[in-house]
C-alpha cells in the first residue's frame, strides 16, 4: 500500500504599486493562495506542469505565470483551492502574512519531569519586503517564508512519578501520566532575488511527513471474539512538499498612499497630532485618498 502524497502549493502573488510623484515610495499588495493537490504518486513540480506548456522555451527555468497554473490544477478533481486575506504594502517596507493558528503544544519534559510546552504558529508565515527598481520593470523581493505542520496523532510519552505516602512509614507509589507530545515540522525558505514585472519563481519549502488520517475504528472491533474478523489498520504516513510561487506586478499608486498609510499607523499608536499633519499632506496631494 502507498502512502498517500499531497502536493502543497502556496502562490504569493505581488502586486507592487508605484506612485507618479517623487515624493510617494513605491508601494506592494501580496494575495496568498494555498493549493493542496492528493496524489498516489506525487512527481516533480516541473514534470506536474510539463504538460500545460508552463515551461515554454521563452521561459527562465524556474519562473512560471500563475494564471497559468490555476488554469492547469482546474483539471484536477482533487485540488482544493483557498484564497486568504490581501496584504498590502509600501515597496521597500517589511510586510508579513500567517495563515493558519497558534497552537500550544507539548514538546518534552523538564529536569522535573513537568511537560515542557510552547506555542507554535500550526500553518504558513511569510514575512516579505519588496523594491522596485529605478525603471518601475523589476521587483526585488527579501523573503522568508516557513511552513509548520503539527502533528497530535502520535503515540502517548509514558511519565511515571514517585509519590509520597499519606502515612508515615510508608513505601513511595509510583503514578504514571501519559502525555501527546506533538511531532512538529517546519519547511522554511529565505532568499533574496529579482523578478522581471509579472512574472514568477517558485521556491521550494521542502517535504514534510505526517501520519495520514485513518477511519474511525467500527464498535464490532472492540467486541472479543469479533475483533478477529477485523485487521488493525497500520499508520500510513502522508508527505507533503511544500512550494512557494511569488508573483510580482507593478501598477501605479495614488501619490498620498504613503501618507495615508503612515497616517493609519500614528492613529493606531496614538499620536494624533501626527496624524493629524499626515492627514493634512495626504489631502493636499489626493483630495479623495481617504474615499479610495
């Protein structure tokens, strides 16, 4: 029997805005996208799209058009889409996205024997910052992007204590306490690199494996003499590899999207009188930039 292989595309798409006056930075908005395709057989990413004409000869090996790649994974029953929330901002700027939820989970015991835990971000992070160069045609991202997986479904860790005897003179009683250790894997990926307008690169986050999920075990199972009739289904591990396609596209920006943003900011730290100037500059380049 083969285990099951997920394919785990996550597509960044970049969209860098850049304003027509010098005094505005450039700004970026980034739309996440996570595609999960199952497979018997899970080939390499560059044979999976071979055949969708993705790699033509005009293409630089490694950078794809990810229009394309939707429309090529629309053949695929079993690709499950998900589109998260837009990102947006100033090029030059660090911007950061996570998909996914804070987990607390157990990771090993202390000198005393006490689970040790920590919180552990069960999902996607991507902390991007983008630049567009001189002649508004190239993007440069700075990326670092991690994909965590945390498994529960592992076997119990056994922790037995001594305890101390409510009487005098009695021996210690041992008591055992079982505890899930979480089995947590990460893929992780940080680069620095250029991409003409519009085009895309794909990045690998590498494989994680985790046990596959498995039926519900039937009543009749736990039922002696019965449970003959049944075989004990064995754990199947599922690997998943992980990529990362960044897309980047340059359009233009409002020249008071800079001030609207820093704006935004001093509101949410409270310094209204900062504020209040940046609302002032923003109005006077773009009497709509607050409508917009």
């Amino acid at each position: 029997m083969h285990a099951v292989r997920s394919l785990v595309v996550l597509f960044a798409a970049a969209t860098v805005a850049t304003a027509q006056a010098p005094a505005t930075v450039p700004g970026a908005a980034v739309t996440f996208r996570v595609i999960t395709v199952q497979w018997s057989e899970t080939p390499s990413f560059v044979k999976l799209f071979s055949n969708s004409a993705l790699l033509s000869s005009d293409l630089p090996a490694g950078k794809i058009d990810l229009p394309d790649v939707l429309k090529a994974l629309e053949s695929y029953r079993n690709a499950t889409v998900t589109t998260f929330p837009k990102l947006t901002l100033l090029s030059g700027r660090p911007g950061e996205m996570k998909a996914g939820a804070e987990r607390t989970v157990i990771t090993g015991l202390d000198t005393k024997g006490d689970p040790k835990s920590e919180v552990v971000h069960d999902g996607t992070i991507v902390k991007v910052k983008a630049d567009v160069t001189a002649d508004r045609k190239t993007v440069e991202f700075d990326l670092d992007a991690k994909h965590t997986v945390v498994n529960t479904n592992v076997p119990q860790l056994a922790v037995t204590t001594l305890l101390s005897p409510t009487t005098d003179g009695g021996e210690m009683v041992p008591f055992t306490q079982f505890y899930d250790k979480a089995d947590v894997q990460t893929g992780k990926h940080k680069s620095m690199f250029s991409l003409p307008a519009g085009r895309s690169r794909i990045i690998d986050l590498g494989t994680i494996t985790a046990p596959a999920a498995t039926k519900p075990t039937p009543t009749l199972a736990r039922v002696p003499y019965l449970n003959r009739l049944f075989k004990e289904a064995k754990p199947v591990n599922e690997k998943y590899q992980v990529y990362l396609i960044a897309t980047a596209e340059v359009v233009e920006l409002s020249p008071a999207t800079e001030f609207v943003a820093d704006y935004k900011k001093a509101v949410a730290e409270g310094k209204l009188a900062d504020a209040k100037a940046l609302a002032e500059k923003a109005l006077a380049l773009d009497p709509a930039c607050f409508a917009k």
